[in-house]
C-alpha cells in the first residue's frame, strides 16, 4: 500500500509470466457436467430435457447449433480468429529505416509448405438426410483414399488441401446398419488466408498435432500435468504449458509459442467450506465471498469452471434427470467416474455457462461437487505473500536463454513424436526447426531534460544517479508552505527521521520543503486518521501526508476517499517499514519527486521535437466492489514543449460494455483545458488507447475510432479552427511474442516491424523498459487511424520518448507514461474510491 517502493515499482511491468487465474480461461465443454434442476423458481420441465453428461443425450438445440458452426466446433472461439484489417489505405510501408540494426530471435516457428498450397472448403450433403454427426463422420471416413488423410469434417462442412477435378464429387457410402448414402461434395470455394476460417483450421490443425504429447487442455492452453511442479510449503502446483497460435504473417504462416504455467491449488473448495463453517453463524455468507467468481478445476475432466453461485438447499443426495429417469449426484458420480463422494450434506456449486461460442445455450448451468473441484489462481493475499511469490518466480520468471531452451525443446517433441509428424504431413505442412530471425532497430538513448541541464537516459534507459546533482525541472516557487504530516505518536523518531531525509533530498532537487503541521494521533484505527485529516483541512493543507504501520486496505482506502472525494487534498501515504529502510535518503528522494507531482509540477522532461502536440492515454480499471462497474481514467499532456503539465479525468462505465461510451466527453474536457491554457487547441493528437480485448478491436475500429475523428471535426469547427491530425494507437501489453539477442534480453529502444507483425495492420513492437530477470516481454502497437503525417520512423520514436515520463520511476516503462497514468488512476478509483474524485484536482498527479 505504500506509495514509495522505490525499485520495487518495476513489477508491474516485470516478466513474470505464469498464467495465474485468467478470466477467459473457463472455457469449457459444459455438457460434461449434470445440468441442474435445483434453482429456485425453475420447474422440473425446463430442465428434464437437458444432458446428465453422456453425449448422446444432450438437449436437440446443442446438437444443431452445433451442426451449423463450422469446423471448429472443438474449440469454437471466433474473436481469437478475426482478421481486422486496420492498415490505413494510404500507408505504403510500415518500416522505419532510423537506428541501429539488430538481429533477433524470436518465439516463432515458420510451417513451411508447398508454393501451390492452399485449404479447399467443401460442402458436404447426404441422401436420404443423416441427422447423426458421428454417423456422418464415420461414413466418410470410409473414403480416406480419396479425400487422403489430412481433412476436417464436422458433419457439413469438409476442409482439405486436395482440389478434386469437378466441383460436385459424388460418393457412396454405407453406415454399420446397413443403409447406402448418396455423399455430395460440393466445393464451396478457397479459403484465403484473410479470412478468419484459415486460421482456424490451421489452429486446429494444430491442436491436432499436439495432442500426440500427451498434454492436457485446461481453459484454452494445453499442460503437462505429468511435469507438474509442487510447491508444498504453499499447498500449490505449478502445471508447465504452452500458449500456441497460428497466423499468417508478413510473408510466412508462423506458429508462435509462449511458455506459460498455470497454479493449481491442492486445497479444494471442500477445504474453504469446512474452514469457513467455523464460525456457524454466518458461514453461509463468508462461503460465498470466498468462493463466489473462482475459477475451479475438476481432476476427474481436467475442465475448468467459474463458480457464479452456492446452492445451500441442495446436496449431492438431490436429483437430476439423466436419461429419462431421476439420478442423484452421488450415483451419477460413481457410475460415470467411480468416484465417491465422501460428504452427503455439502453444498453444491453453480457455473453458468457463459461461452460466447454457444449462445443458444447460454442459460445453460452446470453444477459441481465442492470435495471434487480444485481451485486455480491466486488469491490478492498470496500475491503480496513474498515468499510465496519468490518459490513460484524460481519457475516461472525465466531468463532469455532458458526460454529458449525450453522452446526448442517443445519444438523437438513435435518433430519428433510420430502422431505429430503425421498430422503435419498428412496436411502437407512442415515445422521450422530454427526460431524465427528477425531485424530489428535501436531506437538512440533519448535525453532527459532537467531545470538547467540535460543528461542522457543511458543503455539500460536508467537516470536515476542523475537526481544527484540536477534541479527538478519545474517545482512551486513558493516551494512546499503550507502542508501536514499524521503519524501515531509511538512512531515519533521515525518521522522525525523520514523528514530530516525528505528535506535535505528535496533541497538538493530545488524543491523547497518548510516544517510541516505535526498532528500525533494516540492509535492507528482508520477513524483516527480520518479526524485527523478532518483536523488538517481546516489549515487548507496543499498536501497531508500521513505516516501508517503498516499496509491496511480499508484505512488506505479511507485516507484516498477523505483526499480525493470529500476534501480535494493530496494525499502521501508512507509506511513506518518504508521509514526504516536503510536506503532512506534513496526512498526519501523518490518521496519528494511525488510530493512535486501532487503539487502539479514536473520534475523532468525528454527532448521533444513537435510543438502543438497532445498525447493522451485511456484505460479501463474493473470496480472490485461492483463487477457490473468499471472506471475509465483518461490523462492528456498539455504541450510538453511549453508548460509540461498534464490533465485528468475518470467517468463510471459498465463492465460489459467494450467501448467506451463515457470517452468523447472526458476527451473534450482536456481539449478545453488545453484551449485554457495555450488559447488555442493542439494541432497535434496522439492518442494510445490501452485495455482492449483482441475481440473488441472489430467494434473499436468501426464505432470508437469513427465517433471521436467525427466529433473532434465538430469540436474544432467550433472553435473555428482546421480538424487536428490524430494518431489512433491500441497499445498491448498482453501479446505472446518475445525477443532475443544472443541469449539476452534486447535493449531498451528496440523496435520491430516486420516479418512477426500483421500485414493488415499498420503494427510494430517496442522494448522499452530494462528487464534485470526473467524475459523482457514487447508492447504491441496497433496505429488504427492516422492523418498526422508522420512516418513510422517518428511515430516509433515519439511512443519510446513517451515512455520516458512516469514520474513514479525514473526510467522507461512498459508503456507511453500517459497510459501508465491512465491505468494507476483507474485502478485507485476502481479498488479504493468507487467514486469519483473532485474536479480540483484534474491538474495534479494525486493517483500517484
């Protein structure tokens, strides 16, 4: 909770990249499970139709939605596959040409085949009309000598390499009961490798392949529960997996794989129930907050499950219809998968099936046995459990060379492990054995710009040592006058010594820091600090700064309310461990730089050659107390060049909505500030829009993009002044590519866009941040719209000088700074506030 980690800030963009708890990952065949007939309110009727488990018995309307989707009815998830072609028409090439070469490796395989191949769409008809799908792909089976060996068929649609002579194709067939079959294929068309069907078929064809390592699907990615890692001092494993994706790229099909792992937790929630059930009173009530929105895996399918609801009137002893006849859980159990259930009185668990690939059925619940479900992910306090986190970072916090190992390794196993080999060849494809070369550029370390000199950010993007002769580049002249400091009296000497610090640190940055009020409170309860505050505000403190034991959420939580909500005053919270470190003139300078900050001021700046320019970050943070409620936080710069000063704003929005309905005002209230400011509105705007979902970018492009360039042509027409040149950039933090240089992580300033992008994007990648451990992991670029009329070389270079200014770090980070601010001012909102903070404070970095 302490606002001054110093170094340990780094690890928001660290590389830790075990795939903890993902809320996509309950992805999940539901007709596995009983469907329950136990919600209140649901009669026996609705749900007698529905499947007990076995395949044959699902309800009519699963079968036939399953009959019209298509072949990739096995793992139907359209989003990942869509092709948005977003590369603005009149962009001829993407490359930049400025920097210094690099050659790189990267996480990709090439699948190398044929110049002449192609994936053949046929559509498939029986006569007399066969309604059985199994049956279907039996019959057709029959014909392997004709259709060869590499195909997919999912009852109506065929998929092959092999072009047959005449578009109609006539077969006969015979199923085991004796009955002949006219089969018609007919052929549908080539697939072309810009439409999303192509990639799933080559995904598919993937997956297939893989199946022959023996590893397991858990949510979208494939483990190796037989390689598993146990953690046993945390009741916890680590199941290794990959993370694998076709597409096609610039020039090439390329497999990209990234290592990942998933936590399994050995407790099941059996075990949160009993220990919840010992306080009898309300142990209904604390079940549910303990359980409620889990991701649970059940060993005896190895599928996964999110839990949305805890029926407590229901046992393992009630009923279901399963086969025409009334079944209890415990029988069904031990009948399907000779499992005893040990508790007759538990509770039992609800997941609503939520799979967007099948909508006719998204009412659909499946219900679960408590002692059967093993829970996934980690809770908030296991992540803040250091040791914890160092056991697990020992795994999966991986540097360049070992990633690499393990990615030829997985490479070896495909080429080597017959069942995979066949499946290549049977579709006439092959795997590159080599990872992937490609070129990159470094972009040249950039300056940082101080009161009255400049310094270089270095190789490793670091300027800290700097700090130790140069001036902040702007501070209050009045300097630090009138502010108050809230600490327990027993804490006394540890204020005194975090102050004498705080000033000597902010004198030798310029920044003048009198005595402050001292109010000593006799407790650490949240009330005390709270009338404290109350106390402080009535001296009109430009800043409180408040001195706690330790890292309480809800005294935390209340500190930022009383600040931001109800008296507009900056808040600065320090922890007395914080006041303790050795390194407290370190921590002290760190303090100081963020108490300029709150006061609205800058204490650096990079060379920036455009004058007209606002760049502007947007990002969506989810409220922890309402998940119908997310917080969009949006933070624009006021011209670098002249005032270096940045505004906020936050908007409330749904959770489920994927744009942002709330954007265009938060928009034209910072384009007023800007016009308040310079009397005039920027020529320039660079927008990175962060927080979107590779299935939201259809929407995006054709709705949000298309709203803001309309509104902003009317908002300056307004003001009676030309349309300003935009820049549209989606920005990615969560993308799968990595790079490598000899075994190392790349520098900081290296950008690649070519031979991995997408070559209907106008795209690149940027490593922008210096990774000590583990695998420095690319942020993806996506430039959606642009008339700004700057070439790749100087959009590339703008996005690395943006990610010089987060004024909580002094070096690059993952990200432009203004999407760093945008996040961290979401996040308060959405996990402290869940209000919004007053408009006085719109000019200050109070969020920091």
């Amino acid at each position: 909770m302490s606002e001054n980690q110093g170094r340990g800030h780094r690890r928001p963009y660290g590389t830790l990249d075990a795939s903890f708890d993902q809320p996509g990952s309950s992805k999940t065949d539901k007709r596995e499970e009983p469907r329950a007939k136990i919600f209140k309110g649901q009669s026996e009727a609705s749900t007698s139709g529905r499947s007990s488990g076995a395949a044959a018995n699902r309800d009519p309307s699963h079968v036939s939605s399953r009959q019209e989707g298509g072949p990739m009815q096995e793992r139907q998830h359209l989003d990942r596959f869509d092709i948005v072609k977003t590369r603005p028409a009149d962009v001829v090439s993407k490359q930049g040409h400025e920097g210094e070469p690099i050659r790189l490796q990267s996480n990709f395989f090439r699948l190398q085949t044929k110049p002449e191949w192609r994936i053949v769409h046929y559509h498939v008809d029986f006569e007399p009309e066969l309604e059985n799908i199994r049956v279907r792909m039996g019959i057709l089976s029959n014909h392997t000598n004709i259709l060869g060996s590499g195909y997919l068929f999912d009852g109506k649609q065929l998929f092959t390499t092999k072009k047959f002579e005449k578009d109609l194709t006539v077969l006969c067939g015979q199923s085991k009961m004796g009955i002949d079959y006219k089969i018609s294929i007919k052929c549908v068309g080539i697939i072309s490798n810009a439409e999303p069907r192509f990639l799933q078929v080559l995904n598919l064809i993937l997956r297939r392949s893989m199946k022959g390592l023996k590893l397991e699907l858990v949510g979208r990615n494939l483990f190796d529960p037989l390689a598993k890692i146990p953690i046993r001092d945390h009741q916890m494993e680590l199941w290794p997996g990959y993370e694998t994706s076709i597409r096609q790229h610039e020039k090439d099909i390329m497999l990209c794989t990234e290592i990942t792992h998933k936590v399994m937790r050995t407790e099941t929630v059996y075990e949160i129930l009993k220990r919840c059930s010992n306080n009898p009173s309300r142990h209904q009530d604390e079940f549910r907050v303990n359980v409620l929105d889990l991701v649970v895996l059940t060993d005896y399918n190895n599928k996964t499950y999110r839990i949305n609801d805890v029926d407590f009137a229901q046992t393992p002893k009630s009923t279901f219809s399963c086969k025409g006849k009334d079944i209890s859980f415990i029988e069904y159990y031990l009948t399907k998968y000779n499992i005893r259930i040990r508790d007759h009185n538990q509770p039992l668990l609800i997941s609503k099936n939520r799979d967007k690939s099948q909508k006719t059925n998204a009412s659909d619940v499946v219900v679960l046995i408590p002692e059967l479900c093993r829970v996934t992910g980690l809770t908030d306090a296991m992540r803040s459990n250091f040791q914890l986190m160092r056991a697990m970072s020992e795994h999966t916090r991986m540097n360049p060379d070992r990633r690499i190992d393990r990615l030829r390794r997985f490479n070896n196993r495909l080429q080597t492990t017959a069942d995979s080999v066949k499946v290549l060849k049977d579709w006439n494809m092959k795997l590159d054995e080599n990872l992937t070369e490609v070129q990159g550029r470094i972009i040249p370390p950039q300056k940082i710009v101080f009161n009255q000199s400049k310094c270089s950010a270095g190789e490793t993007a670091d300027w800290t040592r700097c700090f130790r002769d140069q001036r902040l580049l702007t501070t209050p002249s009045e300097g630090l006058d009138r502010w108050a400091v809230i600490a327990p009296e027993r804490n006394s000497f540890d204020l005194k010594n975090l102050l004498e610090n705080l000033l000597r640190a902010a004198s030798g940055m310029g920044l003048k820091i009198r005595s402050p009020h001292e109010l000593k409170i006799y407790d650490d309860r949240t009330a005390t600090y709270v009338r404290a505050m109350d106390d402080c505000t009535r001296m009109d403190p430009k800043l409180i700064l408040c001195l706690v034991p330790n890292n309480n959420v809800e005294r935390y939580s209340s500190i930022k309310k009383r600040g931001c909500i109800d008296r507009a005053v900056p808040t600065q919270v320090v922890t007395v461990k914080t006041s303790k470190n050795r390194g407290l003139m370190s921590i002290a300078t760190k303090i100081a730089i963020q108490l300029n900050c709150k006061l609205g001021y800058t204490p650096w700046m990079i060379e920036l050659p455009l004058s007209g320019l606002m760049t502007i970050g947007f990002d969506i943070a989810k409220s922890a107390r309402d998940r119908r409620k997310a917080y969009g936080a949006l933070v624009a710069s006021m011209d670098l060049q002249q005032n270096s000063t940045y505004f906020s704003t936050v908007s409330e929005c749904s959770a489920f909505d994927v744009l942002a309905n709330t954007l265009w005002p938060m928009i034209a209230k910072a384009l007023r500030q800007y016009q308040r400011e310079h009397q005039k509105l920027p020529t320039r705007i660079l927008f990175y829009r962060d927080g979107v979902s590779a299935g939201s970018l259809k929407q995006l492009f054709e709705y949000e993009v298309k709203d803001i360039v309309e509104k902003l042509d009317i908002e300056y027409k307004r003001a009676n002044s030309a349309p300003p040149m935009l820049a549209y950039i989606v920005v990615t933090k969560s993308c799968n590519t990595r790079f490598f240089r000899n075994g190392r992580n790349p520098p900081p300033g290296t950008v690649v866009d070519d031979i991995v992008t997408l070559p209907e994007r106008y795209d690149f990648y940027l490593v922008s941040q210096t990774v000590r451990q583990g695998t420095v992991s690319p942020t993806s670029y996506n430039v959606l719209y642009s008339n700004i009329r700057l070439n790749p070389d100087q959009i590339q270079k703008l996005t690395y000088k943006m990610c010089h200014l987060y004024y909580n770090w002094s070096g690059t980070t993952r990200v432009p700074a203004v999407c760093q601010y945008a996040k961290k001012l979401a996040t308060l909102v959405g996990t402290h506030l869940h209000a919004i903070p007053q408009n006085a404070l719109e000019k200050k970095f109070f969020y920091l």
